[in-house]
C-alpha cells in the first residue's frame, strides 16, 4: 500500500513539474477606443524560439492562411463599423487571419467564424479581404506581437513576428 501512495505521489509530482512547458502559448490583448466605442483584438503569441519568421512562414502556400497567433483563434471585436480602403467591416466579432497572396504579399481576412480552433479555418465564412503593407521591422519580436493605434479617426492594426511587419489602416464610420 505505502508503494502504491509513494508511486502515485511520484506521477502527481512529475505530471506538476511537466504540464508549464505543455502548457498553451500566452495570450496578448490590444485595444483602442474610437468614437466612444472599443476595438480590440485578441491573440496567442506563438514564440521563434530561435527559428526564423521567413523559416516558419515559408512552409505557407499561395492561397493559404495564417491564424495570426496561436491556438484559438485570434479575435477581433469593434463596438464600431471599420474602413479599411472601401472595404467596410461591420461592428462585430471576427476571427482575423493572414492570406499568402502571390509574391509574398499578405491579405488581413475578417471570418464570420470566432473563438475556433486556429487551425480550424473556414474560408467560405471569410467576410472582407484588406491587403496588408509588409515591411522590416527595426526591431526582431520573439513572439507574435499586433498593435492597435488609434489615428485621428481611426487607427492602425499592426502585425510583428521577427523582422516581419504587417500593416494596414482604418477609419471609423
């Protein structure tokens, strides 16, 4: 009996010291307000540990999509309807992700679907397609980083993983 409470006691013990480094990628949050309404986004952060963004990206295909984080899907709330160019997004709540588009360009997709799995994309619920400006990064992030910055009537959302740099602009309706 006492070997049966000490072997117990051991798996209890070593299942604790083991379920940190299982555990899921740490979540980020950004918002802003606008026009007295909040916009927020909100994401897993996925780390390089040591890869590079482009080594990680690469494996995409043209046509195939990123969750823009990690394991659920990454979030987007506006208590607000958004314009990015003449594309219109509705007050609401979306999951975001990232299109690979010919020539390593990026579409920001707004999907009708929310709180999934982040691999378990649907594209006939995809809503709006924004194209996204990539640039270098001044800095590396280890781990996904997405901003908001309020502009004016509008904002920013921003995308940073390595020296990778997502970017498009909006304004509020």
């Amino acid at each position: 009996m006492k070997r049966l409470v000490a072997t117990t006691f051991g798996l209890v013990v070593a299942l604790a010291l083991a379920l940190p480094s299982c555990a899921a990628n740490g979540r980020g949050k950004t918002e802003i307000q606008l026009n007295g309404k909040t916009v927020s986004i909100d994401y897993g952060r996925p780390s390089l540990h040591g890869r590079s963004v482009e080594d990680m990206l690469s494996q995409l295909k043209e046509g195939e999509f990123w969750r823009l984080g990690a394991d659920s899907s990454t979030t987007f709330e506006s208590g607000v309807d958004l314009a990015f160019g003449d594309q219109t997004v509705p007050a609401g709540t979306y999951s975001l992700w990232a299109e690979k588009m010919a020539g390593n360009k990026w579409d920001l997709v707004f999907n009708k679907q929310h709180g999934q799995w982040g691999t378990n994309h649907d594209p006939s619920q995809d809503f709006v397609k924004v194209p996204l400006e990539e640039s270098k990064a001044d800095d590396s992030a280890d781990l996904v980083t997405i901003g908001l910055e309020a502009e004016g009537g509008g904002g920013n959302l921003s995308i940073q993983w390595g020296d990778l740099e997502l970017d498009t602009s909006f304004t509020g309706k």
